[in-house]
C-alpha cells in the first residue's frame, strides 16, 4: 500500500489536469452551441445528433483513432492530447442539451417583460434567460464531471498518465491493492467536483456571496493546481529525455523497467516510462518518434504491421525480414532479440487435456465444436488465429474476448475449455495448464527484439549500444520466472527488473 500511495500524487495531479481542463473546453463549446440552437431550431437536430453519435462510439476506440489521425498532421500522437481531445468531446453532450433544455423551457412570459423593459438580445441574455436556466445547465455540468472523471481512467493506453495507471497495471500483475487505491481515489475526485458544481449551483440559487466566493476558490486554487503543474511537466518533456514503452502486460511491464534502467545507467539522462499501451498505438508512437525504444515481437511486426502470411515461417527468415522492412520503411533500429520467444500458444487445464487425450492443436478437431475459446483483446482479429483455423480446420462452439489478467483464471476455472496464451507467462506453470504443440507451424516465431527509434539511434548511440548488450541475455525460463515473480508472488515489475540489472552487473564485474 505504501508503494502505491507514493503514486497517488503524480497519478492524481495528471488526472485532474485532463478532466478540468477537457471540462473547460466542453463547456466553452457546449453552451455557446447551445445558445446557438435555441437562436436557430434548424441546428438541434444535427448538432445534438452529432453529439449524441461521438457519446456512442466507445472511449477506448475513440481514443485509439486520435493516435494515428494526430500522427498522420504531425502532433504528438500520445499523451495529453488524444487524451484531452477525447475527453472533451466526451464532456460536451450533457452540458449542450441541458443548455437547450434549460433556455427552451423559458416562460416566455418573461422574455416578453424583458423586451418590454427595453432589454437588447444580449442584456435579455444574459441578464434573464442564462440566471434562469443556470440551475439546469449546472445538473449537465455535474453529469459531465462525474463522467469525464470516468472516461479519464482510460487515457492510459494512449500513454496520458491518470488514475487508470493503477488499474491497467493492477489488472495485469493482479495487484489488487494498485486497483482499489486507483478505483477509490477516481471515486472521490468525482464526489469532490460534483460536490464543488452542486455548491456553485446552490451559492448562485440563494444568492449566498460567501458560498459563491468559496466555492470559486476552490475551482481557481484546483485550476492554478493544474496548469501550474502542466507547465512544469511541459518543461520537463520538453527537455532531453528518453522515452521507453510498453504494452498492457506484465511481461511488457518488466522488460520497460530493464530497459530505461540500462540506459540510465550508461547515458545519465533522464529515461521516463510510457506503460499500458495499446500494440498498435505503441508502434505508432515509435514510429512517430514520441517513444525513443520498446520491446516488441517479430511475430507481431510480421502478422499485424507487415501483413504477412504467418504459418510455416522460420526464425531466422521472420527476424531478417522484420529488420529489413522496419529499417526501410520506418527507420526503426531492431537492436537485437533479447533470447527468448513469447510466442501465442493455444492452452486448457492439464487434466481436460488428459481426459480428452489432447496434446496438439491437431487433437481438437473431434472436440472443437463443443469447446468455447477465450483470447485477449486482439486475438481473434490477428492473422494467427485465422491461420490456426484454416490450418487446422477448426470451429469452435463459442469465441470469448477479454482481459489477459483473466483469461488464465477464465479457463483455469473451467469457464473457457482453452485460451490463446502467451508462452512465456508464469501462470501458464502456475495453473497447471498444457500447451498444445503447433504441429503445423501455424504460428509464427515470436521473438522478443528491442526496436529503437531513429533519433534515438542518431542522438543517443551510446543509449542502442546499451541496449545491444542485453542481447541474448533472457531466456525463456528466466522471463517466465519474472513474470511469475510479479503475477504469483506480488513483486513489483520495477523490483523485479532492478534484481535482474543487478544480478547481470555483478556477473559481469565477476567475469
């Protein structure tokens, strides 16, 4: 709990930052829309039909869809941006049609008296119809507070640092306590700006100055929190440092940790983190140059990125191949393959394996159509799930999307008869689950390599030579030994990391 608490104040800062200042832009867009409409009923239809088509599409796409269209102008393609650009566009529906609501449900009566008195448009604006339809307006506000807070916690895999750290991260290593702490802080940040809308709004009702004055405050105090603290962290990226990347599991999780720490170490500069990143986004922001290095596998880069057909391929031709096009094509450095291969690996508890009398992916035919599969997100959208089904001629009875951290716990209690795991994952040994050999080579060889981008390779050429000497130097019974550290017996990924550079540097002193 300690460790976690240490985190809580950057998670939280960068957490307030995107919801209140994507609050700021939806209001600013919101209200003026909706005074718009309520001038020209023409615009209802299609500007709250827009709003209400962006509030449907799902955050994460959304989210996911800002990396390559902000690349594809020259942005930063993650971060705060696709971050807040998401989140304002989120934030805009409830205050625009309490807006509309509001002002429409006008009596008109006083509107009347308001022309009688000699009022101009805008004196009956703002002066009549805004203090009026303020209550309704502020009920929106609150709802978009308490949703945007929310949304928020799904920046994480477009690499804008919030709460959702510690429950992307808790989900993948099973640590529950990062997930509590995570969900109960982002429940209180909602409760405290709900809070500080509902006082305004009450302030403003009874026309209390000095409740008005306070709750001002404290928005002005949490504001100049926030921009204070953007600055500073704008500074501090914008100065030289390395970026290191990683995808949403643990595996990814440690190798991220052993690769800043030995470019620290070699080079001196500053190296910061990026986890919990989503395969494709990782790989554009490489490219991009908004990340300087990673960990990714050949198997991917062959499948999804260059699109190639991925059964009966070797190691040797997939790594020649990957190294070439990436150099090519996107002037990313493949620094070497670390040692080992974490490769896609159909599995299911030892003894339904045994009762079945299964022991390769050929073996499941006769089984296949009465058994449901489980995989994570991507997988039964990737060139190797097809490749398995046409190779081997399956069909299975039903197809399960979710979570990596619960695929394992999923077939190890019996509700999926088998998954789509990763080969070097501890809970593979843990659960006592069989691999079922891929007699066939549907799937493609998944070496860990290390790419590098090209400013990287071109500023920081004593960082890649770092890099180069951790070649070769994990295998496959020592990545899953680490994983499992983390998944089974609580270890930090970061501990977990350091113990595997200390261990190296002193063998290499001793030798």
């Amino acid at each position: 709990m300690k460790e976690q608490l240490a985190l809580l104040p950057g998670y939280l800062t960068a957490h307030l930052q995107l919801t209140l200042f994507a609050l700021l832009a939806g209001v600013a867009i919101s209200i003026p829309a909706g005074i718009a409409i309520t001038r020209s009923r023409r615009l209802e239809r299609p500007v709250l039909g827009v709003a209400s088509v962006i509030q449907t599409v799902p955050s994460l796409a959304l989210l996911a869809v800002m990396v390559p269209a902000l690349s594809a102008i020259g942005l930063r393609s993650i971060g705060f941006l696709p971050a807040f650009i998401g989140l304002t566009l989120y934030s805009i529906l409830p205050v625009l049609r309490n807006t509309v609501t509001g002002l429409a449900g006008l009596d008109p009566a006083l509107t009347e008296a308001a022309r009688g008195v000699g009022m101009t448009s805008r004196q009956q604006l703002w002066r009549v119809e805004l203090p009026l339809a303020l209550p309704v307006i502020l009920a929106g506000l609150r709802t978009s507070a308490v949703w945007t807070v929310g949304m928020a916690t799904l920046s994480t895999p477009v690499g804008a640092p919030s709460l959702g750290n510690y429950i992307f991260a808790g989900l993948q290593t099973r640590n529950l306590t990062a997930v509590l702490v995570g969900c109960v802080a982002a429940a209180l940040l909602a409760l405290v700006l709900d809070g500080l809308v509902r006082g305004l709004g009450a302030a403003v009702l009874v026309r209390r100055k000095s409740s008005l004055v306070a709750t001002l405050t404290v928005f002005a105090l949490l504001y100049t929190h926030a921009a204070v603290t953007f600055v500073t962290s704008a500074n501090i990226a914008g100065s030289q440092r390395i970026v290191v990347g990683a995808k949403t599991f643990t595996e990814q999780y440690i190798l991220s940790r052993i690769l800043s720490t030995t470019i620290a170490q070699a080079t001196g500069q500053r190296v910061d983190v990026v986890s919990s990143l989503g395969s494709t986004v990782v790989f554009d922001a490489l490219r991009a140059g908004d990340i300087d290095a990673y960990v990714d596998y050949s198997g991917t880069i062959w499948a999804t990125i260059m699109r190639r057909e991925s059964a009966g391929v070797d190691r040797e031709t997939v790594l020649e191949e990957v190294g070439r096009f990436l150099k090519e094509e996107h002037g990313i450095e493949v620094v070497g393959a670390l040692g080992f291969e974490n490769a896609y690996a159909m599995a299911m508890r030892r003894a339904h394996a045994d009762d079945l009398r299964i022991r390769t992916i050929t073996d499941l035919r006769p089984h296949a159509s009465r058994m449901s599969v489980g995989g994570d997100y991507e997988f039964f959208q990737r060139a190797e799930w097809r490749a398995i089904q046409e190779s081997y001629g399956l069909s299975f009875r039903e197809q399960r999307s979710m979570d990596p951290s619960l695929m394992y716990e999923a077939v190890a209690n019996r509700q999926v008869d088998l998954i789509g795991a990763f080969s070097t994952d501890g809970r593979i040994t843990a659960l006592d689950l069989v691999v079922l050999e891929d007699e066939r080579r549907a799937i493609p060889p998944y070496d860990a390599v290390i790419l590098a981008s090209s400013r990287l390779t071109r500023e920081h050429p004593d960082a890649v030579r770092a890099l180069r000497r951790l070649n070769g130097t994990i295998d496959a019974d020592r990545m899953r030994r680490m994983n499992l550290a983390v998944d089974q017996d609580g270890k930090s990924p970061e501990a977990v990391a350091e113990e595997f550079v200390t261990q190296r540097l002193t063998v290499k002193v001793e030798k």
